[in-house]
C-alpha cells in the first residue's frame, strides 16, 4: 500500500468522529476542554463561530456527532455532545460573549443582498455577511426571526428567550428587517437592485391524507402538524380534544402529540405505519413522549376517519407487518378486522414537503422533475447565477445545524459571487493547524486519562409542572459538576497520533502499549482489504480509516495504525523512545465568509 | 500529569479457548524506559500463553535483580510470583519445582543476573534439567544499575560513555549446549514472530529450555559501536529458521516441505516443525549446534532460532523419582506414615 497521506487535512479531520459528523464541523473536543477547564465563554464562541445558535442547538439539535462519536465504540454510549453544548450556553457571561462577537456600524462594500425567510439558513448568511459590509435585507412572513425553531419547536423544548437571544445577536448586525412581509414574487425582487439573493424560505407544506374517506367530514377535528404547531406557537390555539391521535412516526409527531398533552390531550396516541424501531424520530424524542404517558402504536396504517353526525369519532386502522424484499421494506396486512381508535382530534404529522408558489418558472431557475430547485451542492447556487439556495429550501426537510451548515456555504459563494471571483476555485480551504502537546515526561496539554464512565443523564423538570405548562422547559440542562464529568468523557480525538517514520527504531513499545490494539508493525501488501486483515485486531469498521506508514528505515515493514478505536490516550508517544510517535492537537475550521478578506485567498 | 494504562481494550478482540482475551494475560504498566526490548519480550510472553491457551493461576513467574527481572510484574497478572535476590533465582525455581511439578516456570533473568551474580546457580540449573522456560533479556550491560558492561557484552563493543569492552562475552547458548542443556533458543527483542513460537516450543518442552533474546537497553546500550543496539542486531541478524509449535491437537500446515523443513517431535507429541535456512545444521544434532554457534560468531553474526532440541531428556523430577503429587496437597497420612513405618525405619539403620 501507499503510504497515506496525512498531511490532506481532511484525514485528521476525519479521525474526529464528531466534528468531521457535524454538518457546520464544530470544533467539538476543543471547546469540551473548554467547558471542563470551566471556560464557558470561549466554549460558546467556538460553537457561535460554527454553528451559529448554541443554545438552541444545545437543546434541539439532530445530533449527528454522538452516533458518530468515538466514546460510543469503546463504551456502551457517546459523549452528550449536544447537552455539553447547553452547558456553555447556559453558562457563558452574555456581556464577554457579546463583546467578542463582531459591532456595527460596520463599513459598507457597497453590496446589497435580499435573504427570503428568516430561518437558520438565511440568519447564518445574515451573521457571515453583515461584518464585511453587506448590507442585509431579510424578508419573513412572520413576525419575528428564526422560522421553524419559531413557528415549529415548541417552547418546553426551546424557551423563546434562548431563541431570541440568539437571533438578536444577529440582527443586532444591523440587519434590515422585514418581517411580516411574505415575498410573493422573487421576479420582483431579482428586478430590485439587490446584488445576490438566498432563498431560505424551508419547506413549509404539511403532508395531508386528502383522499382518505372522512377526511372532510370531520375537517374541523383533523390538523396539519405543522401548521397546527405555529398556531400554538402564536397562539391561535390553546385548547385540544380529551382524545387524541397523532399521525406519523417523526419528530413532528413527537412534538405534536407532547404539545396536545398540554393542551389538554389527556388520551394522546401516536400512531404509525412503519414498526417503532425504524421511526424517523430520534430516539429520545421516543423516549420523552413514552415518559409523558403517550402509547405509541406501531404497525397500524390510516384506512379511514370515522365521522358521526358530522363529528370526528376516531379512526380504522389496518394492521400491518413489515416484511423485507432485496434490503427493501414492504408493509404487509397481517389480516383480521381493522382496529377502531376513539378520537376528537386528529393531527397528521406524517411529512413535510417544498413548495415554491412564490417563484416564477421564467426566470431561469430551473426545476427538476419533482418540483425542487436544481442547486448546486457545494455553492448552493441555483441555475440563476445570482440566486442561492440553503436550508430545507435546497434539498427538502433536514434541521437546523444542516440549514446553518448550507448558510455559510452559501454566504461564502455569494461573497465570491459579489467580489467577482470563482465560486469553486477561489473557495477557501478550511483552517488547520497542528500543535505539539508535549510538555514533559509524562506530561501533556491535555487531559489524557481515559477512564471509564457511562453518560450521565439530563435531569427534567417533574412531569406535573411541565404538562401543565407549555412554556416551562422539560430539560433542566446538565449542572456545573455533571457537565464537568460528561466533558471528561470526550477522548480528545483531536489530539492526533502522529507518526513519523524515519525516528522510529521498530522497539514495539507503541505496538505493545496501546491498550486497543491500534497498532502494528507488518509487511506491507498490495491491498487496504488484505491489509485490514492482518492487523493485530481485525480492522472491520470500514468507515474508519487505517493509517499506513512509508517503509520503516529498519526492516522495510510499514507501521500500520487502526483509528477505528485509538483512545488518543497518548501512550504510544508516551512509550515511544524517540518520538516518532507525537501528540498534536489538529485544529480544523471551516473558513466563513469574513476571512476570506483578511486571509486573501492563495492560487 | 497521567501516566495511567486506560482500561478500555478493542471490543472484538478474538477469545482463545478458555474465553479469554489477550488483555486477561496482561500484567501492570511497564515501569521501564520508554522503548526497552525487556517490554517487548514480555508481550511476546503474554502473546504465546493466550495462544497456549494457559491458565494463567497454573504459571509461576521468578525472577532475580535487574530491569529484566523487575518484568514479571509486567505480564500474567494472575499468576503466581517471586521476586528473588540477584542472581537467585534459580534456587527458588528448584525449591519451587520440587514442592509442585504441576506449574509452568517461567524464570526471567538479565544477562548480569545469570551470567555475572548468578552465573553458579545457573549453570546447575541447566545441568539438574529443571522443567522451566528460563529467559534471559540479554542487553549486554546492568540496565538497572545504568548500564556497565555485563559479562555478555562482546568483546570491542563500545558503551555510551566511550569505553570498549576489553573481555570476551560469555555465551550462554554455548555454555548450556555444553552442560546439557535440552533445549536452547536464541531470538531478538525486536522480532516477537520468531520469538512467540519459540516460547510456546519452550513452555511445551519437557525440561529446561532455555532462551536467550538479545534485548536492547535503549538507555544506555543502544549507541552507535554497541553490539546489543536495534541497529547493530537489526544488521547482524541470521536466522537459524522460522520454528512453529503445533499442538498435538493441530496437524502440520500443507505447505510442509520435507527437504527444507525439520519436524521435531515433541515428548508429549506436539510438534515443532522448522522452516530450515542454514542447510548445514542439524537442530536435532548437539555438535552441529554448537559449530553453527561458533560459526556465526566468527563472522559477527547475531545467529537466532531455534539452535538445539532434544525432546527426549529426563526433567529433575523423573530422575529423583520424587513425589508428583504437588507437597502442599499431600495429606498428613501420607506425609506421616505412622510409628510402625518409624520403626521400620529405624531398624534398617541398626
Ligand atoms: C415540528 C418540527 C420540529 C422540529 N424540530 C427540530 C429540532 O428539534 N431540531 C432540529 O435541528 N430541527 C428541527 N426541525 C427542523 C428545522 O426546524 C428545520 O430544518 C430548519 O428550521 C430549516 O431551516 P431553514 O432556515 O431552511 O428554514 P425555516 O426554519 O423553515 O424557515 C423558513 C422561513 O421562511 C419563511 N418563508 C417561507 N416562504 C416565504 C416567503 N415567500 N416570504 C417570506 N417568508 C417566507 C417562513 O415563514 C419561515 O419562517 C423541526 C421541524 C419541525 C417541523
Ligand atoms: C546482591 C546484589 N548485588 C548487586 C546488586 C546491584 N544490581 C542490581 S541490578 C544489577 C545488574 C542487573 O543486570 P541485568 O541482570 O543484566 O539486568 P538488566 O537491568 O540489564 O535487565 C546489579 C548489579 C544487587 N541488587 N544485589
Ligand atoms: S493514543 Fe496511541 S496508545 Fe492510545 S489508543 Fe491511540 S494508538 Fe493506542
Ligand atoms: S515506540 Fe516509537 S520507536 Fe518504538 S516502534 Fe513505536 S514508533 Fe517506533
Ligand atoms: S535501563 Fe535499559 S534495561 Fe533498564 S529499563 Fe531502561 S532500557 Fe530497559
Ligand atoms: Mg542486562
């Protein structure tokens, strides 16, 4: 094999699971360390910087970064990234905060951008633009900032003061707001003299079951999730039926069927076609509605509402199973009646879906064959140079680090869009650098102990109190000493082995000392595949890379290491004679928008 | 600061045929220098008994003075040991072997523990035919002591301070062939695919079976006109054959080839079949071992391998004919026969 190169800061960048998971590629184990050495402002910066909203994320984001995460392949679970968040969020002093993060009035560069909606995508580009002297416009139809974490995640998830802490911190940019105001034709506003325009407009349309008999019976008792959940965000609704069902097995449901417990929903069900183990929903999603009393009933699909002198009575469900056809699911009747579930209110949380009535087809965005604008995926530009798109607007539903992930992307190119330059050529790399940790015989600048210790739980507010108010936060947040010992968990996979062949003498020291077996020194042979299998522990975790040493000066074998399950524990270098193995922290940032100034892109 | 072994090991490391993991032989962190061959070789040991498939409460570990023999900490956590005085523990091994013939011994020793303090008890050992694996980790100096000159050390061999050896080593793979030795293996610290075999033959021979593994002490033995360095050993290698131990259980592997291999049947009817490469040497012959030991050493060859193997030697125990059953589970009856076999006794002597 060739021997791998590591110096792409890509291959560091994956061998730290969390950040490489993460969509916006927070700086994860960095600013943990933080939050454990008790720096809860800088933790928070670090994560303002990437992800935009810390503190709603450290409630209600997705997580992509704790499946990923390495603690979870050597212990029973990963570190709680997302709480950990909250922890510096909940933590930091807002006046320090607020003086590290960019002033106005800043000075203008002349260019003038229109961002639809004022989702996470559109505020993200809003935060990256502002600073280097754009001036902003951002259009929403509602009538405050932050779209769906507004209008969607309801407040016993996510207070409205988090939220609006950490909007304003981005139209306090100087932001010119224009809400209340639904953008009902982009022609007209591509006709204004705006330099750029993003469409962060989400993906506002709820599924229905139209064709379903009943269904417009009983109309008045059957609710669009969503729309029914941005009516109770702004309270247009505050009551619900004794008896509920909720349709669908995603995180709208979930938040559907917690929010009528609430309203006075004191027999709520979820409802869904497919078996509960592959539900959309997030497991503790699952997990908090169970708590709050709500069956969920899987296996039943929707057959019709059953409607009384012109009352909503409940529902007929057919029982399914799922049978598995070439790694394809089918649901199959299992036979028998159809089961009747009692209702007064029905609410379908079974989808999301685009819409676009507001763009004309004539202005040269071009749309595929399902009605979704053709973006491009690195640039987030449309087929219209001057228009971009992010968030669930550009490739349907996903959430909200995923919408601040696509935000900076775009405001990157629209940037380059701007100052004339190219979109893919003149992108700038990611910011890495490499630091030594050494600080002596067994010494390092990190925390290298390893021990075990299971994930703590986030303490919730008692049950009585949180259903009885929709405003009180269920979650309490980890406190000081809990989030300290969760932080020590993280494994530092920031602090990567380094491997320099011509130092080493082939002792074994490493090879013998590492407590996971990541290392070996072998032959070298043609293939990754066979070299996999000779390793002193089988490498099977194909996603995880194996690092592969040039010919070793001594016997022209190679030193091969497994990442898969490395403890960044430092004991190879530690155990190593002359230091061929060395610990340094790898810092990997993805480069906003404002440094593309202040860093002039090189060719 | 931490210096703590994490506790956590690779989740799908195979289990040999007790259910156990590598990491069950495992012994405390290594408290020597960073890159000592000592540590190597203890890994190398806890390799062959997972492989062996060994209980590890059915191993006693002894040990005399010296970095090398501070290793049995290192490994087998769940065996037996003894930690004796310099060059002493060949006696606590005989002592040791006599009360219980049902362990495995496994006496570890420095090349100043067996070939300066411990040279007298050693060379008894080798010529009683104790039962025991006996390794020494050869670095050509007192590691412990920081590194003087030991009686292995080659002649001409420079020490990091400068000065060149003015004396003869000693060859302890000669000296034992030359006392009777059954079984004597020489390997490198560096090389655990030739030495792990090489164990687990010694652990299965039926006597004493001793290996001596140049082991180089990278503190104050691995400079440059040292003759125990990574380097100078990395350079010097030969290599008498690949040995490997076959369980009795196991048949040989296909690509046997009776003109370039040897198999050596074992007492208990394992095997040791050996890949040869030095065509003039017979492993099964004492003279053709000992010349091909001078040979080597003629040409400032670092000659490793299996180097002599007689699998058919009496161990002490069978010569004494003494008690198999292990002393501290024989009962009162039968250690006190009563006053009438007393007088028997006591009769014959009149
Ligand atoms: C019930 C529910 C719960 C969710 N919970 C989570 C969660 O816990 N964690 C998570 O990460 N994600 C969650 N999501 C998903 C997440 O909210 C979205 O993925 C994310 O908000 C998308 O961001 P965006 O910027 O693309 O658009 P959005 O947040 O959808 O914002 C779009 C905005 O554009 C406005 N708009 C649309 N068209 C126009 C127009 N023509 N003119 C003016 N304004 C317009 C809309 O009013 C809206 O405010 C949830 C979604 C739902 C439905
Ligand atoms: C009776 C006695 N004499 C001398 C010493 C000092 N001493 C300790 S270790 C050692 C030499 C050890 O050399 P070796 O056996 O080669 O072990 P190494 O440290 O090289 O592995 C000496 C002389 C001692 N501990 N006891
Ligand atoms: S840091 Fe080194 S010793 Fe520790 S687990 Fe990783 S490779 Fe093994
Ligand atoms: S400990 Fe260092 S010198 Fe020894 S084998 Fe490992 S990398 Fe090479
Ligand atoms: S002094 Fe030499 S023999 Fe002793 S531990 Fe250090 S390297 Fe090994
Ligand atoms: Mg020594």
């Amino acid at each position: 094999m060739k021997p791998t190169d590591f110096k792409d800061p890509e291959y560091y960048h994956k061998v730290v699971d969390c950040q490489h998971a993460c969509p916006a590629h927070t700086p994860v184990p960095e600013y943990i360390r933080q939050i454990a050495a008790g720096d809860y402002t800088s933790a928070y910066m670090i994560n303002w910087d990437s992800n935009v909203f810390p503190g709603v994320l450290g409630r209600t984001c997705d997580r992509p970064c704790e499946p990923a995460c390495r603690r979870g392949r050597v212990e029973e679970e990963p570190v709680a990234i997302c709480r950990l968040k909250r922890v510096a969020a909940d933590n930091k002093n807002a006046d320090d905060v607020k003086a590290l993060m960019p002033k106005g009035p800043f000075k203008s560069n002349g260019k003038k951008v229109a961002l639809v909606g004022a989702g996470p995508a559109s505020l993200t580009v809003a935060r990256d633009l502002a600073p280097i002297g754009y001036e902003i416009h951002l259009f929403d139809e509602l009538k405050a900032g932050g779209g769906f974490m507004r209008s969607q995640i309801p407040s016993f998830r996510l207070p409205e003061q988090v939220l609006n802490d950490e909007v304003n911190y981005i139209l306090d940019l100087g932001i010119k707001q224009h809400f209340n105001h639904y953008v009902k034709s982009l022609k007209d506003l591509l006709a204004q003299d705006y330099d750029a325009v993003f469409v962060g407009s989400g993906a506002p349309l709820g599924r229905d079951l139209p064709d379903l008999p009943g269904r417009k019976e009983g109309g008045a008792n059957i609710h669009i999730g969503i729309n029914w959940l941005a009516s109770v965000a702004f309270e247009h609704t505050s009551k619900i039926g004794k008896k509920v069902i909720v349709l669908g097995g995603g995180n709208t449901a979930m938040d559907c069927c917690r929010t009528s417990r609430r309203l006075g929903g004191e027999e709520v069900k979820v409802i869904v076609r497919s078996p509960f183990a592959e539900m959309k929903a997030s497991p503790w999603e699952k997990e908090d509605a169970i708590h709050e009393d709500i069956p969920i009933i899987d296996n039943h699909v929707p057959k019709s509402f059953v409607v009384e002198n012109g009352k909503l009575k409940g529902m007929m469900f057919e029982k399914v199973q799922a049978v598995y056809e070439n790694g394809k699911r089918k649901l199959v009747p299992v036979g028998g009646p159809d089961v009747f579930f009692e209702a007064d209110d029905v609410l379908c949380a079974i989808g999301q879906e685009n819409s676009f009535p507001w763009i004309e087809r004539d202005i040269a965005i071009e749309f595929d064959k399902w009605n979704m604008p053709v973006v491009n995926e690195t640039t987030f530009q449309s087929t219209n140079k001057k228009v971009f798109f992010g968030g669930d607007a550009a490739f349907g539903p996903k959430n909200v680090i995923t919408a601040v992930a696509h935000g900076h992307q775009a405001a990157i190119s629209m940037h380059l869009f701007c100052m004339g330059m190219d979109l893919v050529a003149d992108r700038p790399a990611p910011h890495v650098n490499l630091m030594h940790m050494k600080m002596g015989i067994h010494e390092w600048a990190y925390d290298s102990e390893v021990e075990p210790d299971l994930r703590y739980a986030v303490p919730q507010a008692d049950k009585k109190l949180t259903l009885s108010n929709r405003m009180k936060e269920v979650e309490l947040g980890f406190n000081l000493e809990t989030g300290f010992k969760e932080a020590q968990r993280c494994l530092n996979c920031d602090v990567q082995t380094v491997f320099t062949e011509s130092k080493c003498i082939e002792c074994d020291a490493c090879m013998d000392i590492c407590p996971t077996a990541c290392i070996t020194f072998t032959e070298n042979v043609e293939t990754e595949e066979e070299m996999r299998k000779t390793l002193k522990a089988p490498a099977t975790n194909l996603t995880q890379d194996i690092l592969v040493s040039d010919l070793l000066p001594g016997t022209k074998r190679v030193m091969v290491k497994d990442e898969n399950v490395c403890l960044h524990c430092g004991l190879c270098a530690e155990r190593c004679p002359t230091s061929a193995w060395d610990m340094q922290k790898f810092f990997y940032n993805v480069t906003k928008a404002g440094k593309i100034c202040q860093e002039p892109v090189l060719k | 600061m931490t210096y703590v072994r994490p506790k956590f090991r690779h989740p799908e490391l195979p289990k040999n045929k007790l259910g156990y993991t590598l990491s069950y032989y495992e012994g405390a962190l290594s408290t020597l220098c960073a890159g000592c061959g000592h540590d190597s070789i203890s890994a190398a040991i806890v390799q062959s008994c997972y492989e062996m498939d060994i209980e590890p409460h059915k191993v006693a570990k002894l040990s005399g003075i010296g970095c090398s023999s501070k290793t049995p900490a290192y490994f087998l956590s769940n065996s037996h040991g003894f930690n004796s005085v310099h060059g002493r523990m060949p006696s606590v091994a005989t002592g040791a072997y006599m009360a219980n013939r049902d362990l495995i011994y496994f006496g570890v020793s420095g090349d100043g523990d067996t070939a300066s303090i411990g040279m007298g008890q050693f060379v008894h050992a080798v010529r009683r035919n104790l039962k025991m694996v006996y390794v020494v980790m050869n670095n050509g100096c007192y590691g412990l002591t920081k590194g003087q000159d030991s009686a292995t050390a080659d002649l001409g061999s420079k020490s990091k301070a400068g000065s060149v050896n003015p004396f003869e080593g000693i060859d302890l793979c000669g000296l034992a062939l030359e006392l009777g030795a059954n079984f004597v293996a020489q390997s490198f610290s560096g090389d655990k695919h030739q030495l792990t075999p090489l164990i687990k033959a010694a652990i299965n021979h039926n006597g004493f079976a001793l290996i001596n593994v140049i082991s180089p002490c990278v503190t104050f033995n691995n400079n440059p006109g040292s003759t125990k360095s990574y380097d100078y050993v990395r350079q010097h290698i030969q290599t008498t054959g690949m040995a490997d131990f076959v369980p009795i259980a196991e048949t040989i592997e296909a690509n046997y080839n009776e003109g370039t291999h040897k198999k050596i049947q074992m007492h208990d009817g394992s095997f040791l079949t050996l890949n040869k490469l030095a065509q003039d040497w017979d492993p099964t012959d004492r003279m053709s071992a000992v010349n091909a030991l001078h040979a080597s050493r003629a040409k400032h060859e670092v000659l490793t391998g299996l180097i002599y193997l007689n699998a058919q030697g009496k161990d002490l125990h069978n010569v004494l004919n003494s008690a198999a059953t292990p002393l501290n589970t024989l009962k009162e009856d039968v250690l006190c026969p009563g006053n009438d076999a007393l007088k028997g006794i006591n009769e014959e002597m009149r």
